[in-house]
C-alpha cells in the first residue's frame, strides 16, 4: 500500500480502478493499493501522475490536521451544535 497527498484528484480512471483500490482520507490523503499483490501497477499509477508519495507517518500527521480542518470548519458551520465531529483515523 502507497499513500499519497493531492488537493485535487482527477487522474484516476476506471482503468485505474481495475488494478487497484483507492481510498481517501481528510486532509486530501489518498492510499492506493495492487488488487493483485505486488503487481506493482499502484507505484506505476503514482510515478505516471507524479504524484507527491507519503510514509504511513507523513500521511497520519495530513490526515490529522485535516480532521482538526473539518472539526473547526463543522464547528464554524451554521448547523445545530453537536451535529458532526469527525473522530480521529488511524491509518494501517
């Protein structure tokens, strides 16, 4: 599994979605994964779009400040209180 960090992912096709799995996180933290075991096509996937590739901590520390984000932003939000916290995430 590889996470990556894009503010705005547009790159990833249903071709895509045919060799691996993606899954997004706050904080624009994606991970994507071979659906066939070290195909190799999720690190072929990130080198073609040049994507900006995070270790597991990297990703953990974007995610968390991006929980913080959506919290504050909620929080800020013109809905009734207590509505919606995001809880924290602990990537694998």
């Amino acid at each position: 599994m590889v996470y990556f960090h894009k503010e705005q992912l547009t790159e990833f096709t249903y071709a895509d979605g045919e060799r691996c799995t993606l899954k997004g996180y706050p904080g624009n933290v994606y991970k994507i994964e071979d659906k066939v075991d070290d195909s190799g096509e999720s690190s072929a996937f990130i080198s073609k779009h040049s994507l900006d590739e995070k270790t597991r901590s990297q990703a953990q520390t974007l995610v968390n400040q991006g929980i913080i984000d959506l919290n504050n932003f909620m929080s800020d939000a013109e809905l009734p209180s207590g509505t919606f916290t995001q809880g924290a995430i602990t990537l694998e």
